[in-house]
C-alpha cells in the first residue's frame, strides 16, 4: 500500500463512512456507536483491543478492517513481537486462507513503521 493509497483509504473511509450516516436510522448509528465505545480503554488496554481487533479482522479476512487495526496498533505502540504473535494466533484460527491478507498486512505494518504510511 503506497502512501497515496492510505490517504485514499483513509478520505474513502471517512467519506463511506458519512454517507452511511445520512441514510442510517437508529438501528445502524446504534452499532456504529458500539463499535465505537467497545474499543475505548476500560478493563483492556486499547492496545489489547487493537491486537484483537486486528486477529478478528484477519480470520475473517477483512482488509479494510485489517489496516484499520494495524494503524490503530501503531498509534499505541504495539511492539513487532506482539504484532507477530497477534497475526500467529490468527493463523492458527484461521487457516492458510489467510496468508494473502497477512502478507498485506506485515507489507503495511513496514510501512506504518517506515513513515510511508501515516495518518489512517
């Protein structure tokens, strides 16, 4: 994912995520609004909550999802180990069919880290 890519993700989301408003009724604003709260610090870390985020978002092979979790875990320091052993534990529970989506996401995660890809 190139830099120019994740600002069109970013803006794409953003603006996906406006229009879903405009047309939401209670019943999809009250989801967006549980998903919002469930990630914010309480008994788990926000970290944890990313990691786990991101394993969901693996197994169920979300790639959107993906990269949204990968740089919320960059925000909060997730270190390389515990992004290696995030990604192994959804491996395991999600089987081969994963791989493509984990190459894109270690492909990311290095450009998270290599200043390419800030600001999703």
């Amino acid at each position: 994912m190139t830099k120019e890519r994740v600002a069109q993700f970013k803006e794409e989301r953003k603006s996906l995520n406006e229009i879903v408003m405009k047309y939401s009724t209670n019943k999809i604003k009250k989801f967006y609004s549980l998903d919002a709260r469930i990630y914010k610090e309480e008994t788990l870390p926000k970290k944890i909550k990313e990691l786990i985020g991101l394993a969901a978002s693996l197994v169920l092979r979300c790639d959107d999802c993906i990269s949204y979790h990968l740089s919320q875990c960059y925000e909060h320091d997730v270190t390389d180990a515990e992004l290696e052993e995030t990604i192994a534990i959804a491996l395991i529970i999600g089987g081969s069919i994963t791989i493509p989506h984990i190459r894109r996401a270690f492909a990311f995660w290095d450009q998270l880290k290599n200043g390419t890809a800030h600001g999703v």
